[in-house]
C-alpha cells in the first residue's frame, strides 16, 4: 500500500482560513475507503446513472442547472476568486448540462459518484489514495504548484492562477477551481482499491442533506464492493480569529 491510509488523509484534511473569507458556509464531507473493487462500467452504475438522469429532469436542472440553489451558489462561490461559471463549470453544473444527451459511462467507481453528485446536486470527486501524497489541503494557490493534465495524448504540467481555490496535496494540484478539473496523477483508474471523496457544500444545503448524499454514497459503493470499509469525516470552514 503506498499513499496516506484512510485515517491518515482524513485526520490531515484542512481548509484555509482565505477560503473560509470567501465562504463561511462551505463544508465538505469527506468519505475515505478501501477494499474496492474498481473496474469498467457495471449494471449498478448504469441504472444509478439513469435515475440521477431522471431526477435532474424532472426538478428541470437539465435545461438550466441554475434553477436549483445549489447549483447557484457554486456560480456565486467560482466568481468570489476570479473564476467565470459559465466558462469553467462547477462539476455540478458540468454533469447536470450532460443529461439530456445521456450522462458518461466511465468506471465502476466514478458512475457512482457521479450518479449521486447529479441525484443530490452537488459537487462529489473521486481521488486514488495511493497516489496521493499526504493529506488534502484546500487553500487559494500562490499560481507555481503544478497541476498535472493530459495534452494531445502527453503527460503536461499547467499551474493555477494566483488565488485560484484549489486542493492540493505535498506534491501538487489535485483539483482546479474547488472542483472544476482533476489532476491525472490522483485519478480513479481501473485498478482503483483505495479511495477518497470529497463532497462540497454550501448554504443553502444543509448538513442533513450532505449527509444523506454521503451515505448515498457510501450504500451504492457497499452495494459495489460488500467488503469494502470506510470512514468519514465533516469538515467546516473558519476564518481567522478576530
């Protein structure tokens, strides 16, 4: 085993006081788990992926994701630091603008993920904590960590903007704009076992609601993979003290 263990990246996890200035009411739920079995696309995540498909539909956040406040708020919070919604989405938003065409079948793992993000309306990611390096960090970037993407089939390397929200571990960027694009290193592959995911919330979401999409979550995966284990973790945003 290489990375941090569960404990380990969700002890470790922090979120900078400059981000908690930006949004006070931001928390994420943090959901670590191992004993996965990773693979190509399977029947679960394909029927999971339809109703999220249905869901989205019927509230009408397939023609304008905006209509739920949620899915504002992310347009609100990408502004706050510089970043044009409408150009470079929210992965909400992302997904939910996808389902009239039919969301992607990509992986066992990531359907899932993907299928509760669109049921729950609200961002999830999936990182391979064995390619993570020590513990999650959210902060405001300086503008020279690196953020590893693929370009025309190559193995790239791009940096953020200064104050940029982004996650990062001791070897980088995993996450661009809070949750708009993840780095190749800490992706979910086909040989994925280890895995943690982050779930991003803000007012008007409640803890309630975050909780009911993480144990979503954590049902489909132990539907997936029955002995798999997991922890979790609620993390709160706080400022400065005065």
């Amino acid at each position: 085993m290489t990375g941090p263990s569960m404990q380990q990246w969700l002890d470790g996890a922090t979120i900078a006081p400059e981000v908690a200035e930006l949004r006070p009411d931001y928390r994420v739920l943090l959901i670590a788990a191992e004993d996965l079995i990773p693979g190509p696309s399977t029947e679960l995540g394909d029927k999971m992926l339809t109703d999220a498909e249905a869901q989205a539909t019927a509230r009408g956040e397939a023609e304008d994701p905006t209509v739920n406040p949620h899915v504002a708020a992310w347009h609100e919070a990408f502004r706050a630091f510089g970043a044009k919604p409408k150009r470079v989405r929210p992965s909400v938003d992302a997904l939910l603008r996808r389902v009239p065409d039919g969301l992607p079948r990509i992986d066992a793992i990531t359907d899932l993920y993907n299928a509760v993000s669109v049921a729950h309306a609200l961002p999830i990611g999936g990182e391979d904590l064995d390619h993570y390096s020590g513990p999650p960090r959210l902060v405001r970037a300086r503008g020279d960590e690196p953020f590893e993407i693929m370009s025309g089939g190559q193995a790239s390397t791009e940096h953020p903007r200064p104050g940029e929200v982004v996650w990062a571990d001791a070897e980088g960027v995993t996450c661009r704009r809070w949750n708009w694009r993840q780095c190749v290193r800490t992706r979910l592959t086909h040989s994925t076992t280890r895995a943690g995911f982050i779930l991003d919330a803000l007012h008007p979401m409640d803890d309630a609601h975050l909780d009911k999409a993480g144990q979503a979550l954590i049902d489909a995966l132990k539907q997936a993979s029955p002995s798999a284990r997991f922890a979790t973790r609620l993390l709160r945003a706080e400022r400065h003290p005065a």
